[in-house]
C-alpha cells in the first residue's frame, strides 16, 4: 500500500521503459500495484513485456461483497497474476488454508495464474518446524491441483522471519527450503512438474544480496518487497536473475 497515482505512474513508467529497451528472453518482470492503479498499469505496459499482477483477490465469484475485486474483473483487465496468500494476508486478514485454495480454484478459472506465498514464522523457524509448516501451507491450498492446472502456478517462499525484522534468510536456508518445496512437488505430481515450477523467494531481497540468492540451483527469482519501490534498485536485482 504504497505510492500516490503520480509516483506509480513515475514507476511504472521506469520500468516498462526499461523492459522494452532490455528484452531479457530468460526473465519476466512481473509488478503487482494497488488495485485503483491496475488499469494505468496494464495501460503502460502495453506493447512491452512488462507483465501486471495483482495484490489480491476475492473468494468470492461475484456478488453482495462490497470492496471485494473479482477474478472476472481483473481478467477482464488483462491482469496475468495474482499473489495468492502472501504473509501479509494470512497475518492481517486471517486468509486460511481453505479460502486460499478457493482463491486459487478462481483465479485458474478466469485466467490468471497464482503466485502461490509460503512460509514460515520465526518461532516455527526456532522450534525446527519450518518444513512441516510449509508442507501444510502447500498441501492445503495447492496440492488438490490436477497436474495441468498446477503447472499455471508459481510458488513463492517467504521466511516471515526475514521480512522487515533485521533478520536475513541466507542463501543457503534459501536454497534448502527451495529444494525442499521442489521435491514435495516431485513427489505429488512428478520430475518434469517440479523442474518446471518457478520458485522464488521472498525476504528482504535487494541489489546487494540478488546474485548471491538468484544463484542458487532452486531460486529462480524473487519475490521483491520495498526495493520494488524504486526503479533503479528494482532494475538492479531483476539483472541479477542468472540465465
């Protein structure tokens, strides 16, 4: 919740500037603004590769559910993704594991792929119950999936832990968790489904850790937070996804 419509106009602007001057076949960018600047957004991105997202969605088809936004709606918009369970969601609004999997269920059906969030909380993370947590999070929201529509889906790991606290997921608990996440999908669907699922992470990622991050084997990109809020920093970490 972030930017006047000036400045997400400046922003956007930025970076679909830059996407279409700095064609990178093997990475897409992908923002994910405030509803009310979705339409500018979809606007500015136009004849570029710039892809648009969204924050959010309802449980909800349509109906009597005053300041919800539809899956239909944003479909209707041109809106590719949507984020589907961010810690920010499941903390504020208590988002469980059953209204993610009908938000999932929606957006598949209208079109738009989920960006599927996960992750663990700092006491779970202390107790070693981090991969239990993440199991759940995924068999509850994500794993009734039939094969084909779970190969539409991106997951995203964020440590909460590491999220604005001072504290930092090194890339190596990166890499772990993300290998961990990769073989339960080996193991409910199979290798080929695995491989092609895009992990990436989310927390506290920035121009000065993305490299290190975006090289291990089962990162394949991030998840960016506050840094997304400037377009030369965002930039930055964007061409620090390996090929």
């Amino acid at each position: 919740m972030n930017k006047t419509f000036e400045e997400a106009d400046d922003l956007i602007h930025s970076l679909a500037v830059f996407v279409k001057e700095n064609p990178l076949s093997h990475t897409a960018m992908v923002i994910f603004p405030p509803f009310v600047y979705l339409e500018l957004a979809t606007d500015l991105a136009q004849d570029t590769n710039l892809l648009i997202g969204a924050q959010n969605i309802s449980s909800f088809e349509s109906g009597a559910y005053t300041g919800e936004i539809s899956a239909a709606m944003l479909d209707s918009m041109d809106v590719d993704y949507c984020l589907i369970g961010h810690s920010e969601r499941r903390k504020y609004f208590n988002e469980s594991h059953e209204m993610l999997a009908q938000k999932v269920n929606i957006a598949l059906n209208n079109n738009i792929s989920p960006i599927f969030c996960c992750g663990e909380l700092l006491p779970e993370r202390e107790s070693g119950n981090h991969f239990d947590v993440v199991k759940k999070q995924l068999t509850e929201s994500v794993f009734h999936l039939a094969k084909g529509d779970f190969m539409n889906l991106v997951i995203a790991y964020e440590p909460v832990w590491a999220i604005g606290t001072g504290l930092n997921a090194s890339p190596e608990q990166a890499q772990e968790m993300h290998a961990f996440i990769r073989n339960l999908i080996r193991e409910k669907y199979d290798a080929s489904t695995a491989e092609n699922t895009s992990i990436l992470y989310g927390g506290s990622c920035n121009s000065k850790n993305a490299a290190e991050l975006f090289a291990k084997p089962d990162v394949d990109g991030g998840l960016i937070g506050g840094a997304s809020l400037d377009a030369e920093e965002f930039i930055k970490i964007f061409q620090s996804v390996k090929a």
